[in-house]
C-alpha cells in the first residue's frame, strides 16, 4: 500500500475531485498543466468503476518530482 506522509492512503479521507480520471483504477499525482482541478502536489485516486477521481491531498513525492514515488 502506498503511503502519503507517513499514514497509509485509505486512513486519508479522499474528497470529490474534478480532476480528469486517468481511465483506469488508481492512484496519480495531479498536474495542472493538463486540468486547473489537478492540484500540483495532490495525489488523486481514480475510481475505475465510476471514472470518477478522488484528492487524497499533498504527497510529498508529488511536490518534489511529480510522481508517486521518487
């Protein structure tokens, strides 16, 4: 399980997003470059089922290389 400042994502409440859903069940960092909704250093969950994306809020390796894990 992935962790986001050092408690385990699914302890972390995952709050409605508009951010666009990468298409698949999982986890990605935003990037506003490519939707506003997309919080630069947020980490977002996609709901494969739903196609909807949920914002677990900042992960350190978001802010600091763009990506799940450094």
């Amino acid at each position: 399980m992935a962790l986001a400042q050092g408690s385990l994502m699914d302890k972390r409440a995952c709050k409605p997003s508009n951010c666009v859903c990468i298409g698949r069940q999982g986890q990605f960092c935003g990037d506003e470059s490519i939707n506003k909704a997309c919080t630069n250093g947020h980490v977002f969950e996609c709901n494969g089922n739903s196609g909807k994306s949920c914002d677990y809020g900042l992960r350190d390796s978001c802010r600091k290389c763009g990506k799940l894990d450094c």
